[in-house]
DNA sequence: CATTTTCACGAAACCGTATTCGTAAATAAA
DNA sequence: TTTATTTACGAATACGGTTTCGTGAAAATG
C-alpha cells in the first residue's frame, strides 16, 4: 500500500504532524482558514486515516462486534441489518462473528476480543452455552456485553429479549383450541434462555389445561435431528400439535410429514418461532411466532452505545422487551 | 482495558521486550527453552496480543472483506459459510460489509479500505454498480480484489463466477419444453454480469426457438418490484412462463400470484435462481437453479488468500466457474 | 505602555508490537 | 591457543496517528 499519511499531508502544506491531525479532528486551537485548506488538501490526496495507528493511540476502535450462530436464519439476518442501520449512523463498524452454535468457537472469539479489538460486542449465545465464564472475563476487561434474543442468565449483562415466555403460551394455546391435546415442544438446548423460556410458556398452557408435556431437545445436527423428529413422528401416539423453537426445526418438520406421507395441518398442525418472509407461501403456509428481529437489532445497538458513551450506565436499566407475534397460517388451522 | 502487553510480560520474566516479541512469534533467534516460559506465561497472564499495534507495525491486518449487498438471501449466507472455513483455517478475520444494494455505500466501503484495514476483499457488486473506479482504485493501493458471483466486467480481477449463461440457457429451455411460449425474464439490473449471463441465456434459447423476449428489470424496492410483476401477470398476454434472475423476485411472484388467484404451474411456470434449502416446501415447490454457493465462497477465500500470499500471480489465472445446477420441482412442471 | 490573555501552531512523548542491528558468551574451526 | 562462527539476547527505531505541553505573536485588558 502506497499509503498517504499525516506526515505527507503536513510537508505538503508547511504545517507540523500535530497540526494536521488536531486540524483533522476539528480541534478549536486550529483556525477556520487552516482547517479548510487541511481538508481540501486531504482530499486532493485522498487521504484515508490509518486505523489502526488512531486505535493503538486511542484505546478506541469504533468497533462493535456482533457474535451470533449463524446468518442463514431469517431472524438474525434481520436482526444484523437493524444493528448495522444504528451503527452506521454512530460511526461504528461492524463485525459479525459466526459462532457456528459451538461453545468452542463462542470462546475463542470472546478471547479475541480482549485484545480491545472492538469497543463492544452484542451477542446471542450458541446453543452449546453453559456457562458465563467467557462473557464475565470479556466484562471484567470492561468491554460492554450485550445480549439479543439469546441471553444467558447468570451474566449481568444488558438483555433485548422477546416475550418468550408469552409467546409459547399463546402459541401452545392456540394449538389446543385447535383441537390437539397431544403436542410436542421442540428445543433446541437445555441451557438456552430463549428455548427455556418458550418452553415454560408451553408448559404453563398444557398444565392448565391439564395435558401432558412432550418435549425433545434437538441438537445442531439437521440430520439427528430429522431422525428425532421421525421417530416422534412414527410413533403410534405421535403429537398431533408440535411447537417448534427455532426456524430450522419447522423446515425439518415440513420434510419429515412429506416423507411419511402426513397431512399438515389435518395430521399435524405446526407452529414455530420464524421470521422467514415466504412462511405463507409454503405448503401450508406456516404459522408462525415472528419476532420484531429488525427492531430487537435496533435496540441492542443503540444499548450498546449507550454503554460505550457513559461508563457509568447500569446494565440492566437498558433491558428491554419487544413483543412478538402469533401470525396464524395453514400450518394450524 | 486493563491489557497486558508484552512489557507486562518482559517484566515478568525478566526478559526483554524484544525477545518476548520474538519467542511469541517463534524466531530461531531465541532458545527453546525461553520460548517455553514465555508462552507459559503468557498463557498464565491471559496475554493477547494487541491486533492494532501489531497491524501497525506489520503492514499486514490479517483481516479480509466480504462486500455483499445483504445477508437476508440464501445464496450469500451459504457462501459466507464458504469464505469463513477457508480464512479461519488461515488464521484470517472476515469483516462482512453490507451495501444494501446502493452504490454509494458500496464506494464509501471501499474507500474506507484504502487505508489498510484490510488486506484483500471479496466482493459481489451491488446492482447500481456500473462503473469499478472505486475498485480499480483499491486495487491501484494494492489491495486485492476478487469478485464472486457478481463481476464487474470491467476490472480486471480474478472472478469466482457460475456459469449463468448456460444456467438461463437451460433453465429457459426446460420451460420451453414445458409448453411455455411466452416466457418472461425478470433481470435486477442492466449493469449485473450475472443478470446479464442469465438473460443472454435466455436470449439464446428463445431466440434458437423464435420466440420474442420479454425482459423486465426490476429495482431494488420490493414495493415497485410487487407492482411490476402484478401489472406483466395482468395483461391479457401474460407470460405463462417466468425466469427470476433473483431470489427476491421469485418470493414476489408468488405473492402477485396468490393476490390473482393464478394457479402455479397452470398458468404461471417458474424458474428461479435460488439457494432457498426450502424451494421444495413452497406451493407449488419451487424450481430452482442452485448455485454452488459454498464452494464458490471457498474458492474465492482461497483465490484472494494465494493473491495475499504470492504477490507476483496473475490474477485472471485463478478465475473460475463453477457450474449450477437446474432442480426440476412443482413450479414448473 | 505594561501586562495578561487568547490564538495558532510545533516539538515530543506515547500507544503496543515487529524488526534491524549490535554484542557478549559459548562453541567450533584452524 | 587464536580466530571464526554460532547462539541468544537487548537496545533502539519504526509504524501513523493523538495528545500534552510549551511558546511566540497578536489581541485584549488595565
């Protein structure tokens, strides 16, 4: 790279190094006249900031990094255009990690991340995801961590979360007034808040109304997890109601009803938790719990930086809950 | 951040700064036996190295690019995947910069790389994009740049590409054979290589069967795509066949059908260039002309990760194209 | 007119790491 | 034993900005 610098930009104009920058920066001991011609020399040369050297010197890389799964789901690919739109506006760069669903994979980027790398980090937690450790560690090294959709409880970090709990409630509930008394809860992981909080929203309906809960816990396997669904599908009780936690779960359930031959909605009525765009243009459409990903994104940026301007915020004074959706489609009727 | 640095760590082990660098980086110049303590301890102080300094000093930022115009679409997400294995295999971080289709971002990125915060970029032009200074310009700084997918015919830079002339050829064919005679193509922009390929195609097969062409761009709106869709479906001589350059464009067909109540495939036939894992649940299912998205991402890391490593190679020697593959479903048949 | 204040700028230190160069001690070659 | 070479390390400089501090001149104040 043949790159102009500060110290090219000041022999060309007579000026020192510090002038230069201060004059950049828009400092108040630089005068108006010097200031322009700085900028007009700056961009006669296309100057472009090393960013690097300003976030060594500065402590600070307008950086935020967000640490999810995975793109490929219609939820936090949303999520990632709402915190790129506030961002952008901030002057911040965004970072998007991919996790993979691996505790592993989770940590290692955390690590990174300690390097002062980014100035703060908003994250859904991995299906894998136990425990804290990586995240209080990243903390500690006062680095802002806030949570969308997928928190982890013990960490005090800021959360923008979903009314999970409702949702399933109202998801379930709906399946019973449809006539099922038997229906399956679709998990993703044990340890996941969002899975955990659809689920006793879940519970919560069956109990009142005095059904038998039926849960599976998936993994991050599509092919085990076809064979899970299968075998729940085959069997002579099978569920005729299945409520499904995460988008790649429904799409497992539309295969599997087509491989053996079951009708949905009249053999099985489903309903997920999805964002997907073209969910009334399955086969059925599918009901869905769609979720405000778009402004879920939004707010966790703007928490973000929040935190990134006063120190001195409390976390949890920035939580926040958006509610989502029951959009009801063929998949339930 | 309470960091610490390798002063810390020479302080520690009495050692100095230079030779931690240099035992940190595994020189021969330094005994194995101080290595050994040096990266205990290391280990021990939680150390992580700070990426700007080293950035800064090594000329080398170990980040690549990857400039799309959204997540939200299966081909790109998959293809992420693909970049993503290969660069973390190589010890590389991948920044994902979204251009949301406008040109004037797509500049704005650029730019901001000509001031080394990254060394290589992986880039699908966006559809407003006509003219490459921008990029010939990055390229000019000695930055390299690979197209995948979306080429821009002008720069002279290695492209990862699909063979979508024969794709259209096809994929315009099979409708054809279908019955179809009136048969639309829906292009995204008349500066897109891939819309382009796909259209000349297109041209070809109705051309070789003397059938008249029916082109229609869309935008980049989903409002005025809608609009442009439902006035060609409503017409007396309405298409009864349809070629979607793009996924978004196939999602609004469906739309304006079920808004008509035209019956997919009896009155409308469609093909569509997509990634969509769940084109077979749709109704009808969707036929799909299914790019290699995975592997087109890898090859294209592993091109742009040969131009980084070997300065002197010729960047048009590492194209490639990568065939796609016509998948027959309900949409067409 | 003398003194204080403001203005506009420059010199130099600093951020954390990498690399060049120099060198004392240990070892090998003559 | 003398000289040449290797080994293992440290001092110093560089990377490109930012920031603190100092300063001469101009402007304001008394």
């Amino acid at each position: 790279m043949k790159q102009i610098n500060i110290k090219a930009l000041a022999q060309e104009l007579n000026l020192s190094v510090s002038t230069i920058s201060k004059a950049l920066r828009d400092s108040y001991e630089i005068s108006e006249e010097t200031k322009h011609r700085v900028l007009e020399m700056a961009a006669k040369l296309n100057y472009t900031p090393n960013p690097y050297a300003s976030s060594l010197r500065g402590k600070k890389s307008k950086n935020i990094a967000i640490v999810i799964p995975e793109v490929a789901d219609s939820f936090f690919s949303q999520a990632i255009n709402g915190i790129e739109s506030v961002a952008k506006g901030k002057g911040y760069h965004v970072l998007i990690c991919l996790t993979h669903e691996n505790f592993e994979n989770e940590q290692a980027i955390l690590k990174e991340f300690q390097s002062g790398r980014v100035d703060g980090v908003l994250m859904s937690v991995s299906s894998e995801t136990a425990s804290g450790g990586h995240i209080q560690e990243l903390i500690a090294k006062e680095v802002p961590v806030v949570f969308f959709d997928r928190a982890l409880g013990e960490v005090p970090a800021t959360r923008i979360v979903t009314d999970d709990f409702q949702s399933g409630y109202k998801a379930t509930m709906h399946l019973i007034g449809q006539g099922c008394r038997n229906i399956a809860f679709l998990g993703v992981s044990s340890k996941l808040s969002i899975s955990n909080d659809r689920m006793a929203g879940y519970r919560k309906a069956m109990e009142e109304k005095g059904l038998p809960f039926r849960e599976i816990y998936c993994s991050s396997s599509p092919e085990e997890n076809y064979t899970l669904i299968k075998e729940m599908l085959q069997q002579p009780d099978r569920p005729c109601g299945v409520l499904a936690s995460v988008e790649k779960l429904a799409t497992l359930v539309y295969q599997v009803c087509s491989d053996l031959q079951l009708n949905m909605p009249a053999d099985v009525k489903l309903v997920c938790f999805s964002n997907l765009g073209i969910a009334a243009m399955l086969y059925p459409s599918l009901t869905t719990v769609t979720q405000p990903a778009f402004e879920m994104g939004k707010a966790a940026a703007a928490a973000l930086l929040k935190l990134l301007e006063k120190k001195n915020t409390d976390p949890a004074g920035l939580n926040m809950v958006i509610p989502s959706e029951l959009i009801l489609r063929g998949s339930s009727l």
